[in-house]
C-alpha cells in the first residue's frame, strides 16, 4: 500500500517522527464493529486487535481507534491478522456527544478531508439540524458539503425555495441529488479527489448508503426497501472506509439521532461567523443580545439582515455546547482527582 495514496501526508509523517515512531508500519482503520476492527495495511485489509498495552492506556472511548485513525500495526498468522499497537493524532475529526446521559464526546469518524451533509428534501429537511452538522464538520476542522437528495420527490418550485434556505446557512457546496434519476450525480463525483478522504453523515433514510453503492459502481452495502412512510429503515450498522476505483475514499455511516456538540465553541465561531462579527460590535461587551441597548445582533435581526431563527439556533448550540463542556471538563477533574487518590492509597499500601 503506497501511504500516500490512502492519505498520509506530511503531516502524519511528521507526527510520527516527533513520537518516535517513523520505522513502524502505518496503517489505516478500515471499520469499526463494536469494539472489532479491520485495518488496511500493505496490499491487504485484515481483522485486528488492540495490543494489551494499548488497550490498558485507553482512559476515554475517545482514545479508541476510530475509522479512518492512522495507527502504528504489525500482523501475524501470515499477515491474516493483525495488532494495532498505538493511534496516531487526528489531523480533522468528527465527533459528537455520547447519545445519552454521560457526558463524552463520540467519534464519528477521524482525518476527514470533506464531510458529506445528506439531508432529504423530503421528509427529512431540517435548516436546524443542517445547523448542528455544520457546526460539528466546522469543528473538527472538515470542509462540508450539504447534499440535498430525493430530488424526484418535489416540484422545481419547491427545490428551488430549499436550496435557497439552505445558502442562508451555508457558504459552502450545496449539491442538489436523486439517486432515482441520477440527477446532480455527476456534480458528486467531480468533487471527489483520489488520497481524500469523505464522510457521508446523515439521518438514516435520506439515501446515504444508496449514493455510496453508486459511487462505488457495486452494491458495497445493503440498503433495505423504503416503508410506508416514504422513508427507509435503516439497515447501516457500522462505519466502513472504502476505497473507490478512482482512488476517493468515501466513509458510510449509520444514521444518527441524537446530535449533541460539547464544547463546540470553534465550530460555532466557523459557523456562524456573521454572529461572532455582529457581536463584537454590540456595546457592552458581555451583551447577552436581549434587552441591553446598542446591541448589534437585535439590530440585525430587525433589519432582517440575521434571520431570527439562525440567532436562536445558534444561543440554543451555545449554551448546549457550553453546559456540556462544563459537565465534560468536572467529570475529567473527578476523575483524575479519583486516580490521584487510588495512586496514593497504593503507595501507602506498599509502604
Ligand atoms: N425517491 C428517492 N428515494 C431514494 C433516493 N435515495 C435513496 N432512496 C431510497 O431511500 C431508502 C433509504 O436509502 P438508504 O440509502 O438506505 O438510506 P441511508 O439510511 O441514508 O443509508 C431506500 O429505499 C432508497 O431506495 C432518492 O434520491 N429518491
Ligand atoms: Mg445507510
Ligand atoms: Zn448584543
């Protein structure tokens, strides 16, 4: 495997280097399945496992390989299988909050050069939502790219009314789709480069597996026939890297629901940029945009320069991003005040 082409550039390399670890085999995880992995490696892709050593360093599911994680590796069983010994750093990330009660973050997906937004124009259009994914791609550094499918499903009227809605939260690519006609087909492929790597991020439903099958020119993965409610189920249970003919590599992963951020706050300055700017000129500086007077943002929205809604979104983002920031950050202090207490009861203990 020429590590360039699967994406190690420079700034792997050097990575590497700094951690003293330029004489290792580097290799690419490929999937992750509940706690079991396959990494690219060579000419092939194996089953592996994590090292004892490395598994008993892990302190947060965080510090777990993730798809599309570079890792130093070696194999065995005549190359059927292999060992992944440590992580390299992400480059770009996407992640998001554990779904649930605990306050972790979960990664989605690592070294990430585009994050493909899937959204239907169907059932699923949501600006908000589209708002959140944003925010997450902005905030581990990944370039998105909305693509708006189901297409056939409205009138030209109608689509034309969504794109627009959508420009008003993003300034980035904006791709119109129908798997079914092969509409803004085209427009998806020219984006893809060879040694980039993307991630399809979406609602279960919205056609992101179809689109992957047809970029791929096979059926890689299974999608299930849609339901009455015009919508599919979903059947994409795991996050798989593969490699297309042209050299692209294209991530499918399973719909999400929950879309928690914490501690977001550079994806939300990236995001919503026009806020941040709006803000530093209110006159206090602490304004908090609600009845203190010469507030810029309040301004705005009643010139009908900021839509009312993109403010809300954005202080409901804020405040969720900061609330469980603040919850991440005690628990961590928790916890390694905990350690620090086990430490010194071991020592007293051999002492
Ligand atoms: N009408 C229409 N149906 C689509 C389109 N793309 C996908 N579907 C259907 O939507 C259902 C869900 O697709 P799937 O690719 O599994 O969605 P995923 O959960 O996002 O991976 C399937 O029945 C697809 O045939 C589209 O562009 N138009
Ligand atoms: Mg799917
Ligand atoms: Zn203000």
């Amino acid at each position: 495997m020429k590590l360039r082409e699967f994406g190690f550039d420079q700034w792997f390399e050097s990575h590497a280097t700094e951690l003293g670890l330029a004489e290792c085999a580097f290799a690419r995880i490929s999937t992750v399945d509940r706690g079991s992995y396959r990494i690219l490696i060579g000419t092939s892709e194996v089953s592996a496992d994590l090292a004892g050593k490395l598994a008993f360093q892990i302190e947060s599911s965080v510090d777990l390989p993730c798809v599309g994680d570079w890792v130093t590796a070696s194999c065995h069983n005549n190359d059927t299988a292999a060992i992944i010994h440590k992580v390299l750093p992400r480059k770009t990330f996407l992640r998001r909050k554990k779904p649930g009660e605990k306050v972790d973050h979960q990664m989605i997906a690592a070294n990430i050069d585009t994050a493909f937004i899937v959204q239907s124009c169907h059932f699923d259009f949501n600006l908000s939502r589209l708002e959140r994914y944003l925010t997450i791609a902005a905030d581990g550094h990944v370039e998105p790219v909305v693509i708006l499918t189901k297409t056939d499903l409205i009138t030209q009227d109608e689509l034309r009314q969504q794109l627009e809605a959508i420009n008003t939260v993003t300034r980035g690519e904006v791709i119109a789709l129908s798997n079914i006609t092969g509409c803004g087909f085209d427009e998806v492929q020219e984006t893809l480069s060879s040694g980039k790597t993307y991630c399809l991020l979406g609602s279960s439903g919205v056609g992101k597996t179809t689109l992957v099958n047809r970029l791929a020119g096979q059926e890689a993965f299974a999608t299930r026939t849609v339901s009455n409610t015009g919508e599919g189920t979903h059947t994409t249970t795991r996050r798989q890297l593969i490699v297309l003919a042209n050299g692209a590599m294209l991530i499918d992963t399973p719909g999400m629901r929950e879309l928690g951020v914490v501690g977001a706050s550079d994806g939300l300055n990236v995001e919503f940029k026009q806020l941040v700017e709006l803000s530093a000129q209110c006159r206090f500086a602490n304004c908090s945009h609600e009845h203190e007077p010469g507030c810029a943002v309040r301004a705005a929205i009643k010139k009908g320069e900021l839509p009312e809604e993109r403010y809300s979104n954005y202080v409901k983002l804020k405040k969720e991003s900061e609330f469980y920031e603040m919850s991440y950050l005690e628990k961590r202090k928790k916890d390694k005040a905990f350690g620090k207490f086990i430490k010194s009861v071991k020592k007293q203990m051999k002492g």
